[in-house]
C-alpha cells in the first residue's frame, strides 16, 4: 500500500494528461543516481508543417 493515498491516481492522471503533447513516463530512473522520478514528461518538438502548435 502507497503511503499517500492519491499517489498512484495523481501519476495515472498526469500521464493521461500529458501523453498528447509528448513523451511520459512512469518511475523513470535517473541516469547515474540511485534515484527513481515519479513522472517523466518529455515534450514533442514541434515540426515545420505544423506551425499553429
């Protein structure tokens, strides 16, 4: 059991969120740290044919 109640929904609820605009991942492990993030957001770049966005 996750010691705070929302945790797992919070992180659920941002991936859903997030996941139109780019790359997002869940419990993403540092690079070189013994440490995990909880949410990793990743932005697409945006293309030439598509100025507006």
């Amino acid at each position: 059991m996750t010691r705070i109640p929302f945790d797992q929904l919070a992180k659920e609820f941002l991936q859903e969120l997030l996941a139109p605009f780019g790359q997002v991942e869940r419990s993403f492990e540092v690079p070189g740290e013994p440490q995990f993030v909880d949410v990793w957001f990743q932005p697409t770049t945006p293309t030439a044919s598509n100025p507006e966005r």
